[in-house]
C-alpha cells in the first residue's frame, strides 16, 4: 500500500476555558490516500471543523492539539513551529472556508490575493505570477479570467467568489484539501457545480481532499470514503455505498435513517431522540449512549475502540466478539 | 463617482451658505455695529454718516448680500481693535496655526497607529496595557493641563524647551514657517503634543479595537490558510481594512484640531488665528470673530467633502454603489 497523503493518528484537541478543559476531538485517526476524497460528517459541534483547522495547524488559543500525530505525505507536521507550519500552509494543504462572501479581503483585487499567494509560495515574476493566476482561473470555470482577474470581490457572485476562494487554495498545487463546509452557504444549483469543480480538481491533480460537511448528499456523490463523527470521536469510518448503504453504527444508522429520499413512502423521517452531549458534560463511556437504542452496561463505562468490519471500522461494542466479558 | 462629486459639493454650498448667515447675524445682534467703531463723544450726526457710510440703513437682504459678495471675495470688514483689514490679519495668522495644526495630526496618526496596531497584535503584554493606560489618561485629561504640565516640565524644570511662542520664523513670500529653524522647531513640540494628544489617543483607541475585529474576520483567517506571513497578513490586509474608519475619523478630526487650536494657542502664546480669536472674543471685535466662524466652517465642510471623496478610493466597494446609484 502506498503511503497516505495524510495520515492522522489518536489526535486530540482541547480548549482550556477557565472553568474546565474542554476536549473538543479525543482519539480521531484516519488516512487520506492520493487523489481520495475524504467526506467528514456529522452534526454541527461534533468536531468536523476542529478536525480540519487542526491538520492546517489554524486552532486558535485557548485551543490546542493536546495529543496523538498527524503527518503528511510521511513528515509530522503537527508540532512544527509556526513559521514552519505556516509554510505548509498554502502550499502543501489548501483550505475552503464556508462562506465565499466574507473569504476574500473586500479591499483588494482577487488577481492581487492569487498572486500574492502564488508568489509567497514560489519564487514566480509577478509577470509569472500574473499569467498563473488567470489560468488558475479559467480552470475553476470563471468566464473571461483575464478581465476578471481586475475585479474585486464584491463583483462576483457567491458561486463565483467560492470559485475564485477554490482558485486560491489549489494555487501552489497542494497535496491535500481541506474544504470546510464549501457549499453550505450556496444556493443548491451552484452546490452542484462546486462539488463537481472540487471532484475535477482532486482527479485531475491527484489531490487528496477532506470534505467537512453536513449534507450527505453532497457526501454520496462525492466522496470515496466517509467518516461519521460524534462527540469528537469517529463512530464510522468506511467507503461511501458501504456507509450510506449499511451503516453499521447504531448513530450513523439513524444519521443514514435521516436522509429524505424522493421515492420514500409517505412518512415521517426517523429521528434520533436527544442531542448531541454539550463538550463539557459527555459521558463516560460511549458518548452515544445516552441516545442509542441498543445500549448496553458495557456502553455506559467503557470508551469503544474502532473495530474493523470489512471494509468499515466502527466504534462500538455491538461489534466486538468479547462484547459481553469485558467490563 | 462625478455625480457623487457633485452632489456633496452642492451640499458643502448649502452649509457655508447656512453659516455665513450665522455669521452675518452676529453683526446685528451683537449690538449696534457704529456704536463699536465710534468713541463716547461722537455726534449723533456723525453716527448717521458712518451709519450711512456702512450701507447699516439699506435693507438687510441688501446687507446680507454685500456681506456675501464680499466674503466670496475673502472681504470681511475692518477690525474694530487692530484697523486693519480682518483678511490680511488671517493670512498673517494662518501659516501659524496650520503647521501647528499639521503637526500635531501627523503626531497623532503616527504615533496613534502605531500604538494601536502594537497594542492590537500584542494584547497581552505590558506595553501594550501601558498603551491603554496613557490614553486613558490622554482622552480625560483636559488640553490647558497637559499643556501647562509640559511647560513646567521641559520649559521650567529642565529648560529644554522654549515655553512659549514660535522661535525664530522664516518668511516665503506671504508664508512664514518656523520649520526651517532650530528654534522654530523647537517651539513646535511641546504645542503639538498638546494639541494632537487627544486625537492620538482616539487614533490608538480606535485602531486597536478595529484592528481586533478585523483580525477576527473569514478573510484573515483565509489568509493565514493561505500561508501568507504574519508580516502581509497584519500590515497588508489587516491594516488596510483597519484604515477606512480611522481615515474619516482624522480628517474630521483635523477641522477640530483647527478649531480648538484656541486653548494650545492661548497656553503656548502661539500666533496663530486661535489667539487672535481669543483676543477678538475679549474686545467683541466681530469682524474677525465672523470671519474665524466663516473660515473655520469651510475647513470643516473641505474636510468633509475630501474624506467623502478618499472614502472612495480606499473602498472599492463604495466606487461601485456609488457609480450603480449615479
């Protein structure tokens, strides 16, 4: 097996608030292959977006990774000095934010933001630079890029500011690309051509993305492998059809179970009952527990460790053969 | 963008209009003019021929309006105490009190950006927190103390500084500077740390805490994902952004720092237009106090009228929605 792009192991991160120690992500580990696209999901809180800041090394004080490796293409880069990390950045991973609207400086041109970029992290002419930008333009589909390229951003539409804002994070050609959220605030046409541009892009660059998103639509016809969180935690991890189609996990099932379908008879949606423990009070054990369905005294004490099932890895003891004797 | 242009400039002609009848007014109602020019032993005749002299008996659109033309001329009238035309006692006045004025902005916004953009990136130090400190004490305390605080300090106690005055001045054809002097210089320092203290604290105050909100905007922390260096980061895109508001709040400023030259003119004994105002108020020399009101207001309105205009430059997104509008 080749070696991952990215390669992420029991990483942990806190945020020390005055009263307590918040653990925002406690032992999340996956892998990111060349040219795979990742898709994170989960509901807002359950770390999704912790998770990607934290690869980019973006977690701002009072938070900080606490724990465990994270390593890209071979090199740990979770503990390197900013400078250093700031050098990867950009460069060997880009970043997507959600909203296209507030991404770019409103006061500067895009083609100055591209270029800037561009020669940060190359020793490229401003010449160079320039011409790079506006192919980078025209790859990511904006129309008439060498006119563009002048214009500032409140004169493109969202669609076409997440564009350019994609524009920018493929621009010194990154190995990895964490998008966060990238069409949460589109509209759904525009939602299509974005995900479809960010699919293009990783296939034809041999990028590796990880994709943070709540919507598992754009998971299904995205991604080639998903990994559903919880609490700061991995529940399911596991190729998409496996996943969506037979989702193993009793929280990714009710997730699975919440999907609208156009054919679907005329019922009501299933519904998880409760909510997603506050970071402050999960409990001990399974952070699920409180809401499963098949909960057992084991749940309640013992933290679940991923168990392989095929070609998914689940977190829970329904599937471990000694479920009963430990505990 | 020109019909823009055009529109605030037909509303600066609105308000100078507004005030020159303000000011057209303080000559009635501040008492009978004649009464000001003439000594206690005058005839009543010869009250009616200055009277008459003056055009005070044609009717008072009349006046008004022979009071316009005039001002549009720079005509304001005679000063009852000097006897000297109130223009030429201006332009004599002005280079004084605009290089204060200059001064003390340029101190101000110097040292008023570069202690809040210290104090923004680093919050927690103690610099930082002497910064907050200072201005306090810089917004609070009034400009006559300060003023008279310096002059004992340097001027007294050390003798570093001359206490008052503007040294030695130079003159290039009707404008004198004291720049060109060590003297001239000299003098300037203390004034203008007086007169700019209050605006530089408001610059510090006012770029800190923008320059924390920007800091905390989507497009910084793209920034920072984009691997930009912390140097383009804070001096480029943040600072940039950080400009807008403090660009209007120093060019309004400016008017006043003018306007309220008076108090550091007065502490300082500066020859400036504020201590011929004060000089003016004491001996109700309503030519001059008028035309101070006249000039003072259309500083104010240029002002206003210029920042509108650089608003526009500084911001893209205005030049746009303005020109859509127009």
């Amino acid at each position: 097996m080749t070696q991952p792009v990215l390669s992420v192991r029991n990483l942990e991160v806190e945020f020390v608030t005055r009263r307590a120690t918040l653990r925002a992500i406690n032992g999340v580990s996956f892998d990111i292959a060349r040219g795979e696209v990742l898709g994170v999901v989960g509901e807002s809180g359950a770390g999704k977006s912790v998770t990607g800041l934290a690869v980019i090394g973006l977690i701002d004080p009072p938070g900080r990774i606490s724990g465990g490796e994270i390593e890209l293409s071979g090199t740990r880069i979770d503990h390197l000095p900013p400078e250093q990390i700031r050098r990867i950045r950009g460069k060997r991973i880009g970043m997507i934010f959600q909203d296209p609207l507030t991404s770019l400086n409103p006061l500067y041109r895009i083609g100055d933001q591209i270029i800037e970029t561009i020669r940060t992290h190359t020793n490229l002419t401003e010449t160079a630079a320039r011409k790079r930008a506006i192919d980078l333009l025209a790859e990511v589909g904006i129309p008439a890029p060498e006119k563009r390229i002048d214009g500032y951003p409140h004169e493109f539409s969202g669609g076409m500011r997440q564009r350019v804002v994609i524009a920018l994070a493929i621009c010194a050609e990154p190995e990895l690309i964490i998008a966060d959220e990238p069409t949460t605030a589109l509209d759904v046409s525009v939602q299509a051509q974005i995900i479809a541009l960010i699919k293009r892009l990783g296939r034809d660059h041999g990028t590796a993305v990880m994709l943070v998103t709540h919507d598992m639509g754009v998971i299904a016809e995205t991604c080639d492998r998903v990994a559903v969180m919880y609490s700061g935690r991995i529940a399911e991890i596991g190729p998409v059809q496996e996943v969506v189609r037979n989702p193993l996990h009793p929280y990714a099932k009710g997730l699975m179970g919440a999907i609208p379908t156009l054919a679907g008879e005329d019922k009501r949606l299933v519904q998880i009952p409760g909510s997603m423990p506050r970071l402050s009070a999960i409990p001990p054990g399974c952070p699920f527990n409180p809401r499963c369905a098949f909960v057992f005294d084991r749940c309640r004490v013992d933290r679940p460790e991923p168990i392989k099932q095929g070609t998914q890895a689940v977190a829970c003891h329904l599937f471990d053969p000694a479920k009963e004797t430990a505990a | 963008m020109l019909a823009f242009t055009l529109r605030r400039f037909l509303q600066a002609i609105g308000v100078m209009l507004a005030v020159g009848v303000i000011a057209f007014a303080m000559f009635r109602f501040a008492g009978d003019p004649v009464n000001q020019i003439v000594s206690i032993d005058t005839s009543a005749a010869q009250r009616a021929e200055i009277r008459q002299s003056l055009g005070l008996n044609d009717p008072v659109l009349v006046q008004f309006g022979r009071y316009f033309i005039n001002a549009l001329q720079f005509k304001f009238g005679v000063s009852y105490q000097f006897r000297l035309p109130v223009s030429s006692l201006l332009a004599e006045r002005l280079p004084a009190t605009l290089e204060l004025a200059i001064c003390a902005t340029l101190f101000a916004m110097v040292a008023g950006i570069l202690m809040g953009v210290y104090s923004a990136l680093r919050r927690d130090t103690v610099l930082a927190k002497l910064f907050q400190a200072v201005s306090l004490i810089g917004i609070s305390l009034p400009t006559f103390l300060i003023g008279i605080l310096l002059i004992y300090l340097f001027a007294v106690t050390l003798g570093w500084l001359p206490s008052f005055g503007r040294g030695e001045v130079v003159k290039l054809g009707w404008w004198t500077t004291g720049l060109l002097t060590v003297s001239g210089l000299k003098a300037l320092i203390m004034p203008s740390i007086t007169l700019g203290l209050f605006q530089m604290t408001l610059i510090m105050r006012l770029v800190r805490a923008e320059m924390l909100e920007v800091l905390r905007t989507d497009y910084i922390r793209f920034a920072r994902a984009r691997g930009l260096t912390t140097r383009a980061i804070h001096f480029g895109h943040a600072l940039k952004n950080t400009l807008v508001p403090v660009i209007t709040v120093a060019g309004l400023q400016f008017g006043s720092v003018i306007a309220f030259s008076i108090i550091t003119e007065t502490v300082f004994q500066w020859p400036g237009m504020g201590l011929l105002f004060v000089q003016a108020v004491q001996n109700v020399d309503i030519p001059i106090m008028a035309a101070y009101l006249l000039m003072v207001s259309l500083i104010f309105v240029t002002i206003n009228l210029v920042v509108d205009i650089l608003y526009t430059v500084v911001d893209p997104r205005l030049r746009s929605t303005v020109g859509r509008a127009s």
